[in-house]
C-alpha cells in the first residue's frame, strides 16, 4: 500500500479534529478559493457577494463533512477537486440568490405559489461540478464576444428585467434593445445550434 500524500496526511489528522492541521490546510488552499469564487462574481455582485463569506463557508461544510466520513480523499489532487467543487456550487447559489433578489418586487409578489416552487426546485437541483464549470467557461467566453453595451443589455436579460425597464436603466430605445437581444439570439444560435434559456 502506498504512502499517504501530504494531502491526505493533514485531511486525516482534520478529520480526527486536529486544529493546526485544519489551519494549515486552510492556509495552503484560501487564496487559489478566493480567486476562483472572484471569478465567478460578476462586478455588479461584488459589492453584495462576498468572496470571502463563500470561502469560509466552503471550509465550514468541508470539515464538517469530513468529521462525518463524507469524504473519501485517494490521490494528491483529490482534495483541491473536492474544494474547487465546493466553491464553484456555493459561488454559483449565491450568484443565483442575489440576482433572483434583484427583480422587480411587484413582479415577485405577482408570482403564484406553484411558480416559486417551481422556482425553488430549479435552485434546489445540484448539477455535477463538470456541469457547471463548463456552463460557466461556455458563459464567460460568449460574454467576452459582445461589445460592452450587448455585454449590459444581455446581464440585465439574464436577471428578469423586460426590454423596457433595459432601455430606461441603459438611457436608450426599447427597439435598440430588442434589435441587441435578436442579434444575440443569433451569435447564440450560430455557435451552438439552440437558443440560450
């Protein structure tokens, strides 16, 4: 049988609720969590999603479910997989939170119960970790095709707001909106055979 990795080393002595072990994984792991939840923030977020508050929460779950014997840890990379895993979920649920929380609240209140729960199992399913890194790569490279202006008109789409309330918050016309949305529509449906959702 082989050696135990450094890795899986410390995730042992974590696992037996050794402090310093805990501190030290903490340490070697914070900064490249904290960069990747950045990522994942879009600028208008940053100021209501903390990258910070996500990584602490990403090592809260991380031991406690280590201390339950959730986590089976094998190679060297293992361990920064399961982290990054975590991080992204936890990312991507605060991203959804807070974007759901900024529509309009007269539309909200309009809701009937069987669309908030049909809301709340669709942010209730946990797609795989591959699933969502791919999404999110597929997203950031199809953003980075649109002009700035697009880029605005396509995020305010995304978070529920109607062609109206785009070209009220951008000081344009509600026809120049829907010409930009069409034109995504487009680039969407050239590069990969469906219309976005």
């Amino acid at each position: 049988m082989a050696d135990p990795t450094p890795d899986q080393d410390l995730v042992e002595r974590c696992r037996n609720g050794d402090e310093e072990a805990a501190r030290i994984l903490f340490d070697r792991f914070v900064e490249r969590l904290l960069v990747l939840a950045r990522r994942r923030i879009s600028q208008r977020l940053a100021s209501r999603v903390d990258p910070e508050d996500i990584v602490q929460s990403v090592f809260r779950t991380f031991f406690e479910r280590l201390k339950n014997d959730q986590f089976v840890i094998d190679d060297q990379d293992d361990l920064m997989k399961l982290l990054v895993r975590i991080t992204v979920h936890k990312t991507l649920r605060q991203v959804a939170f807070h974007k759901a929380a900024k529509r309009d609240p007269s539309l909200e209140t309009a809701q009937t119960d069987h669309t908030q729960e049909q809301l709340a199992q669709v942010l209730d399913e946990e797609p795989s970790p591959e699933t969502i890194v791919a999404f999110m790569d597929q997203l950031e490279f199809f953003f980075a095709q649109l002009k700035p202006l697009d880029r605005q008109i396509l995020e305010l789409k995304m978070q529920g707001h109607s062609s109206e309330e785009i070209a009220e918050k951008l000081g344009t016309y509600d026809r120049k909106v829907r010409r930009v949305l069409e034109r995504i529509r487009t680039v969407a449906l050239t590069d990969s055979g469906h219309l976005p959702s």
